[in-house]
C-alpha cells in the first residue's frame, strides 16, 4: 500500500505539485478541503518548512492555480 500525504496548505501542495508530486484525491468539505497525494517523500516537505529547495516560479504559481481551480471544481 502506498503511503498517503494530506494537507489543506495550499502553498504547500502547489509546492509539492510543483516538484512532480500530483494529489490523487481532494477530501472534506468545501470549507475544509485537503488534499490527498501519495509516496511523497518526507525529505520534500522538510525542503518545503526550510525553504532550502527552489522552484521556478513559474511553475510554482502554475502549480497554485491548477490546485485552485481544482478545489472549487469539486466543491
């Protein structure tokens, strides 16, 4: 079984979705969504807390607003 990450941090997501970690999965309510990915290593989401792994922005911000229109197209 693979191991499953969640989280409602969207900058965090559109970070993780940025580094090629898509979520399989958007869970709760519409006030309290999170989203659901698997196998993300730990390491990534350390990186992410330390600010020590760059992104292009421009992946970045692309990452955010797919994540965006995803939440509100399974709202």
């Amino acid at each position: 079984m693979m191991a499953e990450f969640r989280s409602p941090d969207l900058q965090l997501c559109a970070y993780l979705v940025a580094r090629g970690h898509d979520p399989v999965r958007v869970e709760g309510p519409p006030d309290r969504r999170v989203f659901v990915f698997r196998d993300v290593p730990p390491k990534v989401v350390a990186e992410y807390h330390a600010d020590t792994c760059p992104v292009s922005p421009h992946r970045l911000f692309r990452s955010y607003r797919q994540l965006k229109r995803r939440l509100f197209a399974s709202a």
